[in-house]
C-alpha cells in the first residue's frame, strides 16, 4: 500500500486507476482507525477497485478549546490497519496541503448543519462540509464511505452531495459497536474505566426510545423525554440532546413515521458521547433501518 | 452542435470526451451571449478539444425586485452564436434540473463577497459560487472560462477553485468593450438611446483613475474621489462605489502598489453598471495586466 501526501499525487493515482477503466473509492478518516473505519473500507474494496483511505485530522472541524491538540494520532498503525482491510492508498496530507492558505470560501451546510451536534459546535460541519468537498475533489472517487455512527455528519454530506451536484456515490456504513453496545469512535480512548464501564448506557437508553416506538408510542418529545430521563438516570452521563427526526434531512417529525433517527449526546466525565438509530416506522411497525 | 438539458447527459459528453483523451472546457453564462461571451468561448476552442456552453440564468444569485424575470433571454440566438464561435455542447438545463430541491448547502465566499458588489447585493456572490459549482461538478471541464468585466465574480472565482481544490483551470478573458469604450454587458439591453451615449462615462471616469496613477498618484483614496466625481460630474450616472483594490483578494491597497483591480458601479437611468481597470503598478510604472 501506498502512502500519499499530495493531493496531486492522489488525484494523479485516481485518474490513472479511472484511465484503466477501474472504479475509485474513498474512505475520509481522522485517523485512529477501529473496526468502524475498517468495515467501510471492505465496503469500498467490495465496491471499487482501488480504494483510497484519508487521514486527516480537519482543524476547521474542530472549535477553539475543543481536542484537536489531544485528537488521538498513530499513521503507523493506522497504514498497517488500513492495508490489512484491503486499502491501495493511505491519503495522509500535511495541514498546509489541505489548507495552503487561511480558508476564504466556506461549504455551508445552513440550517440542518446548525441543530442537534451544530447547536453544541456551531462551526463544525461548516468545517466537516468544507474539507470534504476538498477531498473528494482531490481524489475524485466513484464512492465515499461514511459511518452511521456519525449520523448528522452522514446525512449534512449526503445533502452536499446531492445539492451541489457532486459527482460520487455515498455509501453508509452501519455503526459497529463493542459487545456491550459502545459505539466505536476514536474518542473512546479518552474514557478512563469507570467511564468506559459507564458509556454504553448511551445506547442502552437509546434502545428504550425504541422500544417504545415498539410498544406504540410516536410522540416524539414524550420518546425524547423518556430517553433523556434514562441518561440522567445513570448518574454518571449528563443528557445534552435527545431527539427524533426525520433521517432525510433532520427534519422534526411528531408523530414519528417514516425513516427516523433517535439521536442523542451526552457528557461523561469530560467526554463526549454520541450514537443513535435509524427506524423505519410504517404504522405499527418498527424496525432498523439504513441511513 | 448538440443542445443538452440534463446533467446527467452533459456529464456523460465531458466523460465520453476524457476518455477519447480529448479536454474539456465550460463557458458558463447567463445567455443573451454576445462578443464577450464569444471571445471566451473562442479561448476555449483554441485551449481545449470539447467545449460546452453553458446557458442558465441562475435563480440565486438574483435577489427579490433585481431583474430576474426580465433578464434578457434568446436561446436560439444563443445556440446560434456559440455555434459559430466553435462551441461543442450547448448547457441549457431548466431550474429545476440544478436546483431540484430548495438549495440547502450553500458555497460561501466570505468576506470578499460581502464588499463591493457584495455589500449592494448582499447574497449575490453565494448564489455565483454555488451554481459555479455545480455547473463544474456537472460539467466535470479541465478548463473554465470567465470574464474580466465582472473582475470581483472572477476573483472569487478563482479562491473557490483553489480553496475547494477543484480540479479545474481557469482563464480570464479580457473585457471585451464598444468602440465608444462601454464594456459589453447582457445588461446595456436596458438602457434607452439617451443611457446608452452616456454609459461610456463608466469607462471614461476609470481611465481618469488611470491617467492619475500614470501621473504619480498612489493614494487610493485620492484615486477613488477623483474618480468618483468624474463619474457625478456626468450628471447622469449615479455612482455606487469605486475602489482600488488587490487583484489577488480585493483586500484594500493604500499606497497603491502591485497588481490592483480598479473598479467603479453606478446607476444609469435605473440601470446598474459595473466595469474596472486591472493594472500592474511597480514602483513609477502602470502598466495594463490581465487579472
């Protein structure tokens, strides 16, 4: 597997695999790949026939206080994990080579991009828009692979893709988790054990929203309210926000129908949590969906 | 040459020629095409082997009351004269093709955007960048042409193809002008017999700007009154503003020194009008530059 640190020099890789009539993918990262970034990358490799995985640390994601500086980083590990997945081309830019100057020209992802994890960060998919306009516009896959798990990013690059016309294909993958339920995510590794122990009541309080949409509840704020009640209640985890929406484009739906997502944040000892599931809700019926 | 309505066909032209090993160049226009829009296209033929035009009068970059209704419209003399100028492919897709759904992602320019013609027509430039933007994802051109007569359109331009990394390069044509000195415009359809002797003060009252620079001046602020109450002093043209600025960001000169834009907007008769000079200012000497 290659390593690449310019966008020339991926665009040059790309183009030349098109020129012999193969297919491109892409799998945008941060890096500190787990079995999450390595399920999207067998996802591309079944899809495509070279299959560029990016580590990238994006700085405008993240807001000033944020954990940029602390943002778990291993290239080493993460080359020898993407290649064992089946990648061709592990994309690892410098900073200056994705933003040679001060960003002018922003991708603004408007209000869907400013609710639920934008009301927390409100320049951070105004920075997860923007760089990957930019990476996909340096690779210039076929197909991008996005996670779930990061649900509101999945769908706000969705609506990227489909308003200005972007000429790629998405794929979704689904959340991966551990066995007791923590959805995989870098940020893992910021939990001590007691939190670690903690984290997966996230989900488990989640799985209460489902059930009763199960049990034939669609109030969405009774849902929501429950789901929070089930956070608090743990002592450990502060609820940030609960919601169910319309997975199409974050929209409120009450009563809930249709594909929606639960979606929910919460603070555990200075960390960050997020997960969420996707239901497709048809009168009575509930069960999981794809993003 | 073919008339095409779809995004899906343009892009399967653009693609079809790539692979043929020919490149691909994309005039994009508003229609009503005239000598200025002709000499881009012709820059284009000599610069590339398959050369689209396209044709879309852009619903966001108008604001409510501006012309958008009466903008001038003729897509028969259009096709003819992209025809004749050696066009390939002429772009014509109706609104609902770009934008199929309200536009939710927008590409913002940022402060660049918000001066000059920005600070009058304060989301003009986000419509140009977005459409820009998809008409290059649409088209997918190895080369883009735009005008030097709307000089802040082709800065911002010019930032978004390198902030975003589009794989695109761009030319500027030269403004192409009347005898009598007035810059080509779709817009001097507007102006009656009376507006249409006195619009070359536009030009004239830059040259004014010019003619102070050849003498020494450096102060842009000098520059910028002298030109501005050359334009009053016409009694008929109302100025809007009048800048000297950098060519590369339009961020302010003063002294002025290096490549400038100087740019002058007045109001004729209700009708708006844009033109500018791009000089290249070294130390005692002015001398013309291409932006």
């Amino acid at each position: 597997m290659r390593t690449i640190e310019r966008v020339a020099d991926v665009r040059a890789f790309s183009r030349a695999a098109r020129r012999a009539g193969r297919t491109v993918g892409l799998v945008p990262t941060m890096g500190a790949l787990h079995a999450g970034h390595l399920a999207l990358i067998r996802a591309m490799v079944r899809r495509t026939d070279a299959v560029a995985v990016s580590v990238f640390v994006n700085p405008t994601q993240f807001a000033p206080g944020e954990d940029l500086d602390r943002y778990p980083r291993d290239l080493d590990a993460d080359r020898r994990l993407a290649e064992e997945a089946g990648a061709h081309v592990l994309f690892a830019p410098p900073v200056e080579e994705i933003y040679p100057v001060e960003p002018g020209v922003w991708v603004d992802p408007g209000e869907p991009g400013r609710i639920l994890e934008g009301a927390a960060r409100p320049t951070h998919f105004r920075g997860v828009l923007t760089v990957v306009t930019k990476l996909l516009n340096a690779v210039e896959p076929d197909w991008v692979a996005f996670g779930q798990k990061d649900a509101q990013q999945a769908v706000l690059v969705r609506r990227l893709i489909d308003d200005l016309l972007l000429p790629v294909r998405m794929w979704v993958g689904p959340t991966v988790r551990d066995p007791d339920g923590l959805a995989l995510s870098s940020r893992n590794a910021y939990l001590d054990a007691a939190g670690r122990r903690a984290a997966p009541e996230l989900y488990r309080s989640l799985l209460v929203g489902r059930q009763l949409l199960e049990a034939g509840e669609r109030r969405a704020g009774e849902i929501a309210a429950r789901v929070r009640a089930r956070l608090a209640a743990t002592g450990v985890l502060r609820p940030d926000y609960v919601a169910v929406v319309a997975a199409s484009d974050l929209s409120p739906v009450d009563p809930v129908a249709g594909r929606v997502l639960l979606l929910a944040a919460a603070v555990l000892g200075g960390v960050r949590l997020i997960d969420n599931l996707c239901l497709e809700v048809r009168g009575d019926r509930v069960a999981p969906s794809e993003l």
